[in-house]
C-alpha cells in the first residue's frame, strides 16, 4: 500500500526558486526538506541488495540517502575524487540511480552505460570518455572482461561482489560536493543507431533546468504515481525519478521495459501515470490488453522519439482522465521528442479520444524552447518544406565529451542540430519525417522513412510495427525497403504486401517501395534503449533473402 507523500506546492515553489539545487544533489535537497522522507517512495520489481549485503524491497528518501552514502563512502575511500569519470555498467533498475547519486555526492562524474549495450561497443566508449574506473556486477563483468585486456587506466574494477572485501569507508571534508552551475554531472551516451554512441555532456543547472521549469508550475494532477519503464541508465529515466523524488511522487522503478514485467507492474502498483520510450509501447500494442487491468491509469508519458498513431489510440482507450472534475472514460497520451542531447522533451503533442493531429506531429515547443527548420546553410525555411530541426533551449548539451570537432558541427545558425528532418504547419506544429542519416535518395526521389512508416502503420491494421531503410535492388539501384512484423494470419507473401503498400503509398502523394520483407522480432537489431539499430537492418538487406525472411 503507497502512503501519499506528494509535498506541498510551497515545497516544491522552495525547490524550484533554489538556485543551490540542481542535478547533482536533488536527492539531498529533497531528504533534508521533505516532511515526508521516512516514508517509502520507491519500489521496484525485485530486490536490491548493495555491496554491504543489506536488501531493499523499496525505499523511503532516507534509506535511499543511507545506501548513496554508503556508495559514496566507498567511492571515496577507493581514492576516487571530484572530476573523475567513472564508469558504470549494470543491469537496469534503480543501481543506475544510486551510483550517479553517489557519485555526485563526491564531485565525481559518473559514466554510465546502458547495461543492453553489447561489450565491445561499451569497452570502446569507456575507454573514448577518459573513465578511470568501473563499477559493474557479476554478469556484465564477465561479459566486458575480455574486453578491458589492454585497458591500463582503471584505477579498478569491481563488482558488489569484490567491492566489499576493498571497503575502506571514508567521505570527504565537505559532504555533499557543492557544485558549480557547470559542473559536469553525468556523461550519457545516444542510442547508437549510427555506431559507437556520442558522449552526451550534462552539468549541474543545465540538466536541471527542465525539472525546475516544471517545479515551477502547478502540480500535475494524475502524476501521483509513476511507473517508470524507461532505462534508468538513460537521461530520461534519471529526469523522471529526478522529478518524482522532488514532487514526492510514489513511483515504480521497473528493471525491465518488456511487457511481461511492465503490464503485472500496473496491474500491481496501480499507477496513474506510466513513463516509457517509444518501444515498450510497440510492444504494449501487441498484447490484448482488455486481459490487463489498467484502469488507474491517467496519463502515459513518452520520451526520445515520437510514437506512432496505431500505438498511442490502443493504449488510450484504457484507463481514465478527468474532465471539468469528473471521471471520464479513456486515459491520456503525452508525446514528448527529446533526445540526450535535449537534456528534457523540448515539445508537448497531448493524444486524447478526440485527438486528430497525428502524423509524426509532435506539437509544438515548449514555452522557454525556440525551434526552427533550417536549410543546409543554416537559413530558415517556410512552413512544409523539410529541414534539419534546429534548437535553443537552457536544458540543451553544452556538447559531447571528448570531442569539439562533433560539438562544432552540431551546432548551426546559433543552433544546436538534433539529427532529424522536420517540416512545420502554418499554425506552428512541427512534424519528424526522418533521422538525417536515414532519408533514402531513390531515383524516383526522397523517401522519408519515418514518414513512410507512420503510413503504412495507421492503414494496415495487420502491421505490429514497420521500420524503412535503404537497399540495393537486383541492378544496383537505390531503392527503400520495408521490414514489417505482421499480426498472426496476415498476408506474409513479400510481393502481394508490396503491392499493397505502394498502392497507399501512391494514394499519400510519397515515393513508392522497392521491397518488402516480413520478419520476426528475433530478426530486427535493437540498440542498447531498444531502437531499431537501421544501420544494422542496411547490412542485412544486403545478404541473400533466406537470412532475413519470416
């Protein structure tokens, strides 16, 4: 049973004025003010047992304060100091949270890397931000081992398991570390659907200033309770529980975003707000989700990339909302594009029963965000001519770590460029059509690939999900390829759904198919958060049929 330890709109006014909190030590902002600090805040779906052997089914804002510290102390006492990178490399769950938490308090910087991310690939971005240590567990250890042969730098290399018998706690003189409004909090990594993932840069006020801006405004309501499935190693998840500890929210801390522990986690928790990227919804929508009870929940929240319509309309014909007061049928869906790089979703799209503005339209920015479609030299372009989104927000990176050369070229006009293709409407609502990379020059022209997704999705109703890329046909040509995943007895027959879809294709007024190929989920490369990984399914295209092929 959850006790209601929302605080008080005064309270959270206090913590949205303090310009002394930020993200580096929320936490103890929080634990020192909150009336409610000996009071659970925090479950998750399994146990968490710490290096000293002490097993948490939950915790208040004062436990969770005590294993921090505990962490602290030990990081400290193994000689790590204020600007040190330090690497992290666990499962999903609330260990993320606890060593960044830890860490700040120390002044260090932690590294984290999410715990899906294949070993070599997450060996080679340790070893591109400068990490002086890592801190893993027994699984991910034995994984990255091989890896780390010719890593000379880590001051060690540790575990739950081994950290113990190295404890030698000690804090620092000051406790916790003061931070400077710059000072560097997190080194986050992008999804890596391009290669090696970018070391995405946070500092203390920086990453806080979406939080605050939130603090600043009146309490949500239907925010009481939150579920979070996204990836606590990620940005956004840390965003989230980062508002949840300073607004009192309870909330479950999921160490899984697949349905099977998603779906149980709302039926048991009954929140009234469920947190998520866009790939636990695709999932979601495959279930029959009549068989769940999701009646508490009001509001769904989704990060990094926009979802698609067929995903959103399944998911808020369940729970409910309130009108004028009243209960109402039907929840509510909050679309939010934000990438690392953003450091919060910098625009609002709110899907309700009556929504109609779909399409990959995302809404429009937020009240302290100014965006612009810009030109290739940086010029500003009219409504519905297709871009590069450009950005100016407090919240946004000051850049990637470790590297200027890809911080200069992120940044245009005044600028900073977020990688995807946008168009605009005449009332000011943008719309993603593509990631740059991924638009596909065929010879009939520009094909868009999210665009061409969202259409194929929202007319054929057999489609779970749709993802577009490049490949080359039998005489060398350029042409866009879709890779689907059909419901159970749909039409599978590769040519016949070619048809199909170039006929709607046509009827859109878009660049028409040069492929289809059905598959199975098994089949489609995921990156560490989930995404499609398209450079991967590029490659694969290029093999013989039967190697990717339901």
């Amino acid at each position: 049973m959850t006790t209601d330890t929302i605080i008080s709109d005064a309270l959270r006014l206090e913590h949205a004025q303090n310009q002394s909190v930020g993200a580096g030590n929320f936490l103890h902002a929080a634990a020192r003010l909150s009336p409610f600090a000996h009071e659970q805040h925090f479950w998750t779906d399994r146990p968490t047992q710490i290096f000293t052997g002490e097993i948490f089914k939950g915790f208040s804002l004062n436990e969770l304060k005590h294993v921090v510290d505990t962490y602290a102390s030990w990081y400290y006492g193994a000689g790590i100091r204020a600007k040190d990178p330090v690497a992290v490399y666990v499962g999903e769950g609330i260990e993320n949270l606890i060593h960044y938490l830890a860490l700040n308090a120390i002044g260090a910087i932690p590294a984290i890397v999410n715990g899906n991310m294949p070993p070599e690939i997450a060996a080679k971005w340790m070893e591109k931000v400068g990490a002086v240590a890592l801190y893993s567990d027994a699984a991910h250890s034995q994984a990255i081992a091989p890896y780390l042969l010719n890593h000379s730098g880590f001051r060690f290399f540790v575990t739950d398991e081994t950290a113990h018998a190295l404890y030698l706690p000690k804090l620092p003189p000051v406790y916790p570390f003061v931070h400077s409004e710059k000072d560097t909090v997190l080194i986050g990594h992008s999804s890596g659907t391009t290669g090696i993932p970018k070391a995405v840069e946070f500092q203390h006020q920086q990453f806080f200033y979406g939080i605050r801006f939130r603090l600043g405004l009146p309490f949500s309501k239907g925010s009481e309770k939150m579920l979070s499935a996204l990836p606590h190693s990620h940005s956004a998840g840390l965003a989230y529980v980062m508002l949840a500890v300073l607004n009192g929210c309870s909330t479950l801390i999921l160490s899984s975003n697949q349905p099977d522990t998603v779906l149980p986690g709302i039926e048991s928790f009954k929140p009234s707000m469920v947190v998520a990227f866009p790939e636990t919804y695709v999932l979601l929508h495959e279930r029959d989700l009549s068989t769940y009870d999701l009646s508490s929940v009001q509001l769904w929240f989704n990060g990094g990339d926009a979802a698609h319509e067929p995903h959103i309309k399944t998911l808020i014909q369940h729970g409910h909302h309130f009108a004028q007061g009243k209960k109402a049928p039907g929840s509510v869906f909050i679309d939010g594009l934000g990438s690392s790089e953003m450091g919060f979703s910098l625009f609002r799209n709110v899907h309700t029963l009556q929504t109609t503005h779909y399409n990959r339209c995302i809404g429009t920015p937020l009240e302290w965000v100014d965006a612009m479609v810009l030109g290739e030299n940086g010029e500003k372009l009219p409504p519905y001519q297709v871009g590069r989104l450009g950005v100016k927000a407090p919240s946004i990176t000051p850049g990637y770590w470790n590297d200027s050369l890809l911080t200069a070229r992120s940044q245009l006009s005044g600028y900073f460029l977020t990688g995807d293709l946008f168009y605009r409407d005449e009332l000011g609502k943008f719309y993603h059509v593509d990631r740059v990379p991924d638009r596909i020059q065929t010879e009939a022209g520009t094909v868009y690939s999210l665009e061409t997704e969202e259409i194929l999705l929202k007319n054929f109703k057999e489609i779970i999900d749709c993802t577009v890329v490049a490949a080359t046909s039998t005489d060398q040509s350029r042409i866009a390829a879709a890779v689907v995943r059909l419901k159970k007895g749909s039409e599978r027959e590769d040519d016949v759904l070619l048809t199909r879809f170039n006929e709607k294709l046509k009827e859109a007024g878009k660049n028409t198919l040069g492929l289809v190929r059905n598959v199975h989920l098994k089949d489609i490369p995921l990156g560490s958060t989930g995404k499609v990984l398209k450079r991967e399914l590029r490659e694969q295209l290029q093999r013989p049929k039967e190697m990717l092929h339901a």
